[in-house]
C-alpha cells in the first residue's frame, strides 16, 4: 500500500521492505534489522532467549496479510524451517498485534525496531531468531519523476537515523 502510494505520488516517501524494480520509484538501502519472536509474558521461554522457530510450535501466529511486503519471506521461513503453525491470524496493525499478543498466547514475528519498547520485558517477551536468524531490509522510496521537498528529506532522514540507532541498540544488548 505505502509503495503503491508513493509510486501514485500520494505521499512524498516511506520506509519499507524492499519492492520488485519499479521505474516511478528510487530506492536507497536505509538499514537491515532483526526479526524477532515475540510473546507474552506468561511464555515459559525466558525473555531475550533465543528460539529455533521449527522447535517452538505449535505457532498461533499472527502475520501481515498477503499485500504486505514482509509476509512472502515469512511464510517462506516458516515453510524452510518446518514451523508448526497451527493457526494463522493476519493482521496489518501493528498496535493491534502488540496487544493481542501481550493479553493472549497468539505470537508474532516482528522486527526489532518496532519492538525497541519491549526490550526490558515487562509488557512482552522477546527472543532472538536462531537456527537460522532472520532479517529483514529497509529502503527509502520515493517518486522518481520528482524531487522531495526539504522538510519530507528531513523527516525521512530522522526516521532512518532513528532505525539504524534502535538496530545498534539491539544488536549491543543482544551480540
């Protein structure tokens, strides 16, 4: 949605996963960044415990729909590593998924920007991917028939500079 929405000249530029080539858009790498598992708190698993996503079923798993850039590699992992998943809830809502998975035992993989807020534990549960880990891109896009204005290229730069900084706070807490 945000692609096409920049691609339509809709919004000036937005952060997202990379996209298959499109000439209306330019592209630039902003920063790569963990995918966690994430639970409640009243998991067995001790937070910031790594786990091997084929030995932690079975999975109530909440996903982004199909139309988000981010479910075909997660259902392509959990295919790779014979994940038992024994139900799928799909939702685009990220607030949404933090509360559904703080008050019930429906779990998530999520990237560890947006779970920054979790990393002392107390709302949620978070564990590092192993066996293997799994990562997911950022890019910057934005129209290719124009110039993006200085206050968009000032928050797009501060939006980026804010990821990158959450990814080193992770990976100093996590190695």
């Amino acid at each position: 949605v945000l692609t096409d929405s920049v691609a339509r000249e809709e919004l000036d530029f937005a952060i997202v996963p990379p996209v298959a080539a499109d000439p209306r858009l330019r592209s630039s790498h902003v920063a790569r960044d963990r995918e966690l598992f994430v639970t409640s708190t009243r998991t067995t698993r001790r937070h910031l415990q790594p786990v091997s996503i084929a030995a932690a079923g079975p999975l109530r798993l909440i996903l982004p729909t199909r139309g988000n850039a981010r479910r075909a590699r997660l259902d392509d992992y959990l295919k790779s590593v014979g994940a038992d998943v024994v139900a799928v809830l799909e939702m685009d809502a990220m607030m949404g998924t933090l509360e559904l998975i703080a008050s019930s035992d429906w779990v998530s993989i999520l990237p560890a920007t947006l779970c920054y807020p979790d990393l002392d534990g107390q709302q949620r549960r978070i564990h590092p991917i192993a066996d293997p880990p799994l990562f997911v891109d950022y890019v910057l896009i934005t129209p290719a028939s124009r110039t993006v204005g200085s206050a968009a290229t000032a928050f797009a730069d501060t939006l980026a500079r804010q990821i990158r900084l959450i990814g080193e706070a992770w990976t100093e807490r996590l190695g």
